[in-house]
C-alpha cells in the first residue's frame, strides 16, 4: 500500500529518483492536497513537453533553467525566481546550469510517492 501522507521528511534521508536523465527528484513532505519536492538538475538535461493535473510552481535556488511553455514561450529562472504552471498546462525545462529547485504540486502527485 502507498504511503498517503508524509508530514515531515529531511532532503538527506529521501529517496533520489532520476527521470528524466539529468533530473534528479526527491519527494519531501506531502498529503493529498499538496506535495513538496526538490530537485537537483544538471547542465544540459531536459524535461520535454509535458502536462499533468496538478498546477506546480517552483523556485529557483540555484543555477539557470529555461522554462517554456507549448506555444515556445519561454523564460529564464535564475536565482530567487520563481514560476507556476496551470492545471494540464503543457511545459518543459532545458536545463541551462546545473540548478537546485523546490517544486510544489497541488493536489499531490501519487506517481512522485517514493
């Protein structure tokens, strides 16, 4: 049975998964009605064209990732910089510099329990 909500949860105990290559995600606390990851990306991965029910927004605490969106619009996250997608929104991400990210999704995604 999967694990429904995690109240509390510390970066260095986490399971690290990487999909896509060059994306390293570790799921940290959530519930069913939000859920809070980090992500360690590196130079030159990509995230293709995706969409999913959860709206996300995330910032940027380290590095440089291009964000953009399926009309090609496109806009570079540095430091400090934050962002947010829509429900079923379609997105992606270049990875630009090796880059550190906190990402939240609401409601939660079951496919990131880990």
């Amino acid at each position: 049975m999967a694990e429904e909500t995690r109240k509390r949860a510390n970066l260095k105990e986490g399971t690290t998964v990487e999909n896509p290559p060059g994306i390293f995600r570790t799921t940290l606390a959530f519930n069913d009605n939000i859920m809070l990851c980090h992500m360690d990306m590196k130079k030159g991965a990509k995230i293709p064209l995706h969409s999913h029910q959860a709206v996300q927004a995330g910032y940027i605490i380290i590095g440089k990732v291009k964000l953009f969106d399926k009309d090609g619009r496109s806009f570079v996250a540095e430091p400090g910089d934050s962002w947010s997608f829509e429900s079923n929104e379609q997105h992606g991400a270049e990875i630009i510099e090796d880059s550190e990210v906190i990402e939240c999704f609401s409601p939660m995604r079951p496919e990131y329990v880990d």
